[in-house]
C-alpha cells in the first residue's frame, strides 16, 4: 500500500503543473495601445500565446489604453490586439524572460479587422518599467561553455558585472558536489540567495547550494544584483533564480557525455604530477505533451562517475 501511494502522489504531482508553479518566479508583459496619431485605444483585446505550448491569454485594455499581463511562465509570446474598425496588430517572436518586465506597445491602424499589421520586433533603448540590474543566462550558453566538473551552472556567474569569479568554498567532503560562491558586489558571498523556481536551495547555514539542477534541465538562469523587487528578501549580494526546462507540445529529447581523465588535466602546481583521473557524466532529458495546449512534462537524468589518484 505504501508503494502505491507513492505512485499516486507522483502521478498527482506530474498532472499538476500550476500547483507546482505557484511559488515560481514569473515575468510580466505590459504596454499601451494607440492609433497612428497617438491617441491610446481603450476597449482593445489584447491576447497573447506561448508559441510552444498554445497556452493564451486575454486581457482589455483600460481608459488611458495601458494592458497588463503578470504572472507569465517565461517562453516566446504572440502579441494580437483587436478592435473594431481598426487592423489587427501581430507581434511575433516576444522573448519573456523569468523576473523580468516587457513592454509591448502597439499602434492601431483604420481599417477592417479582418486586415492584419505585423509589427516586426523591435529592442529598446532602456529599460525604464523597473529598476533592477544584472543579467539572464540561457540554457544554451549552460549547455556549451565549458562550466568545469560537475557543470555547475554557477560557473557562469564569472559572466555577470560585479561578480568575483567562482570558487568551491569548503572541503571537497563536506562539499561534494561543487557548489560554487561569489562575491557581487563587494558583498559577502553569504549575502547571496539561490532559488530553483522561486523556492529557497540554501544550506541551512548558506554555506551552500543545496540542489544543483543538471545543466541540460536548466532554461535560464536570472541573476540580480541591485534594487531587488520587494518580494526579494535575504539577499545583499545577488539573487539568483533558477528556471527548469519543462515540455511543449513538440515531443523532444536530448542525450549527452562529458568526460576526462589525467591527460587533459593540469599538473598540480606543487607536485607537478597528473594521478590518475576518470570523470565520466552522462544522462538523458525527455519531454513533450501529456495532453496538448493543456499537460506537459519533462524529465532529466544525470550519473556521474569520477575517481582520482593519489599523487
């Protein structure tokens, strides 16, 4: 009985996207819609679509023409607004990243609705609708640079302004599975904060990283070092937030293999001497639609083997 009720729960848990999205660090969409000659359209229908998923969203647009969209899983977004006696307004490939703000703003042009104006992307000068710093990594510089054993993912950490480069703090005992530190901003690397989807993945102490997700189930990586939103709390260094990889309705998988051993290692510095290494990860990431437009699901596995010699 007891191993069936782990089934059910697991089960339960796979079918249940948005509870397990509810403390999740989400971003957020906005903009102002007008007419060519800038007066702002109340009443527009603004809605947009997570191209990978189908998912869409519908909101109207208030009094002084503004729209607003919080709470968005990260992904590539499809921007439509209508109104009567105005054409309709496509705005393709818009990139959401995880605590993030975009500004999406539209004009409206005279004419039928069943006309259609896409708008081609354009990048803004400044970002004027929050006042945060610091940088987003992509799972696909994780997945390409070199990030060391283990490929920690805050390896990458070295890529963001005022951020001293990683290191491993601690015995490789107590510290097995390379959590790496940094020091941002002239701040102690104890003033810094991890979170995997917006849930706390601190040691007790904050010595440590306590779970350091595969490098192939990782989408971004967001890092913030000044002007926190308010919901940012225990952190005076940076705060990093770790978004997973999750399915679409396109069925997709991946395979990979790092390895090393003591022929493409350094010698060490005072023994000048190579002991015999073998460092071997390998896994595999499956992902895709349970049911589409609504349940999907993703999966990673990662096995690591690695020996050293004594020098």
């Amino acid at each position: 009985m007891a191993r069936l009720a782990r089934i059910v729960s697991l089960a339960l848990l796979i079918a249940s996207p948005i509870a397990a999205h509810a403390q999740a660090v989400k971003g957020s969409m906005l903009g102002n819609v007008s007419d060519t000659s800038g007066f702002v359209l109340p009443g527009v229908t603004v809605t947009i679509t997570e191209v990978n998923t189908n998912l869409s969203y519908s909101t109207v647009t208030n009094e002084s023409g503004y729209y607003t969209f919080s709470n968005l899983k990260d992904g590539t977004y499809r921007v439509k607004s209508e109104l009567s006696g105005f054409k309709r307004v496509l705005r393709e490939g818009v990139e959401v990243p995880v605590n993030s703000t975009v500004r999406i703003d539209l004009k409206m042009e005279v004419g039928a609705l069943e006309e259609s104006v896409t708008v081609v992307a354009e990048s803004p000068l400044l970002q004027t609708d929050r006042a945060d710093t610091g940088r987003t990594i992509q799972s696909i510089q994780l997945q390409e640079v070199p990030l060391g054993f283990n490929r920690n993912f805050q390896g990458m950490l070295i890529t963001v302004p005022g951020a001293t480069r990683p290191a491993r703090p601690h015995s490789e005992f107590f510290n097995a599975q390379d959590s790496l530190s940094s020091n941002v901003n002239g701040q102690s690397r104890l003033a810094n904060n991890v979170q995997i989807e917006g849930v706390d993945d601190n040691h007790r102490t904050g010595l440590l990283t306590t779970l350091i997700p595969s490098a192939e189930a990782i989408e971004t990586v967001n890092v913030t070092t000044t002007v926190y939103d308010a919901e940012f709390g225990r952190a005076g260094g940076a705060i990093t937030n770790v978004t997973l990889r999750s399915g679409s309705n396109d069925l997709k998988g991946s395979i990979f293999a790092f390895g090393n051993n003591e022929k493409t290692t350094a010698a060490g510095y005072f023994s000048h001497s190579r002991p015999p290494t073998k460092y071997l990860q390998t896994g595999f990431t499956p992902g895709g639609p349970l049911e589409n437009n609504k349940i999907f699901f993703f999966g990673d596995y990662q096995h690591t083997i690695y020996h050293v010699g004594c020098t």
